[in-house]
C-alpha cells in the first residue's frame, strides 16, 4: 500500500511540475496567483508523501542491491 502511495505521490508531483512549467500563471492577476498557490501547495503535499514514504525507497534499493 505504501508502495501504491509512493508511485502516486511521484507521478503527481511530475505532472504538477509539468503543468507548473508549461503553464505558467500570470501573477498579475487575482486568478493566477490562487492557480499558482494551489500548484505550490499539491506540491509540497507531494514532497511531503515522499518522504513519509522513504522507508519504501530504501527498501526497494536493499532488494536490487548486488550481494558478492
């Protein structure tokens, strides 16, 4: 389960990143700052569910690890 949750906090930051980028919002006006807010904000969620999740990573890395 923490898994699923990783791999979807993952593809989510991507694709907020993408939106981010090709996007960008003009800052001039009201609309374009609570766009850029909420982007920011379903970012930092993101980071946050990927660093409650860094045990899942160090896990993984243990499993493909080459024992001599």
């Amino acid at each position: 389960m923490r898994l699923l949750s990783l791999i979807f906090c993952v593809i989510t930051f991507t694709a907020t990143l993408f939106f981010l980028i090709s996007d960008f919002p003009d800052l001039s006006t009201f609309a374009g700052f609570i766009y850029f807010t909420m982007i920011i904000i379903l970012m930092l969620i993101c980071i946050t569910g990927i660093i409650l999740n860094r045990p899942v990573i160090s896990r993984i890395h243990n499993k493909f690890r080459i024992r001599l």
